[in-house]
C-alpha cells in the first residue's frame, strides 16, 4: 500500500468533489430555476389577488359612501357576478372578496360592523367611525338599509355605539 502526501489527498478528493458536481450540476440549476419560476407566480398571484380585491372593494365602498356587504360589494363592482350562474364561481368570488375585506380589517383599512340577525358584516372606511362607534349619517344610513329586519331596534353590536353629529 503506497502512502500519499497530504497534497495527493487533497487533489484527489478535489477531483472526486468535481465529479460530483458535473454530476449533480443539471439537478441544482434546476431546482434553482422551479424555485424562481414558483416564488415568480407565488409572488403575481398574491399582487393580483390582493390589490385587485382590495382595490374594487375601496373604490365600492367610496363611491357608495356606506357600509356594504360583501355581496353587494360585489354586485355593485362586478356585473358579472349577478349574470353568474354557476353557484361554486360565485362562492369564489365572495369567499376571495372575503379574505381581502377581513384582511383590510385586520390592518385597519376597515372596519366592520357585525348587526344581530344578518349573516356577514357589513365594511366601512375608517374615518366613518370614532373609536368605538359609527358616526351619525353612517349609522343613518345603516339603520335606514336594515329596517325591514325584525332587530332594527338593535342595530350595532355592542362594541359599536352611535355618535350623533
């Protein structure tokens, strides 16, 4: 058994480690180039989602000046969504308007108002409400649009009170 210099050792794990790599190579570049390829359309899919819901949503309920629900947010941005027949792309719709609006309530670019007898909430602006209540002409409005309901009386949940102007 011939003994080798350290200098040997090295070249020759050098050559084996070279090997490896042509070997291996084709494998990494792509694994690199998926990776990029998904964080591409992770990152296009969660711009257009996001900002294109959010976007509608505040510009619906500018336009409107008054809390709206989810599904008339949509109705009243999307014509389509009331010709829409098939009932599981109008679930999309409302559950991706969904996400949105409580992710918007989440960083304070809404608020909600949850009213005994109505499923969902209904969405406003920030600046329509005080600290823990909705200003007067909102609290109008919301009253006037939920009048037919038996609970009118009780319109706001009890974190929301109504400030008169």
């Amino acid at each position: 058994m011939e003994k080798k210099t350290v200098d040997e050792i090295i070249e020759e794990l050098q050559n084996r480690i070279a090997g490896l790599e042509e070997k291996i190579a084709p494998d990494i570049r792509e694994i690199v180039e998926l990776k990029a390829q998904k964080e591409r359309l992770v990152s296009l899919f969660n711009t257009t989602v996001r900002f294109g819901w959010t976007d509608m949503a505040l510009d619906c309920l500018k336009k409107h000046n008054e809390l709206l629900q989810t599904n008339e947010i949509l109705a009243a941005s999307l014509p389509a969504y009331q010709d829409e027949n098939d009932e599981r792309k109008k679930k999309a719709m409302n559950v991706g308007l969904s996400v949105a609006l409580n992710n918007m309530c989440d960083n304070g670019t809404l608020r909600k108002v949850i009213i005994k007898g109505y499923k969902g909430h209904f969405y406003g602006l920030p600046h329509w409400f005080g600290e823990k209540a909705l200003y007067g002409e909102y609290a109008a409005k919301l009253r006037e649009k939920t009048k037919r309901n038996e609970y009118a009386p009780v319109i706001l949940s009890e974190d929301f009170k109504v400030i008169e102007n």
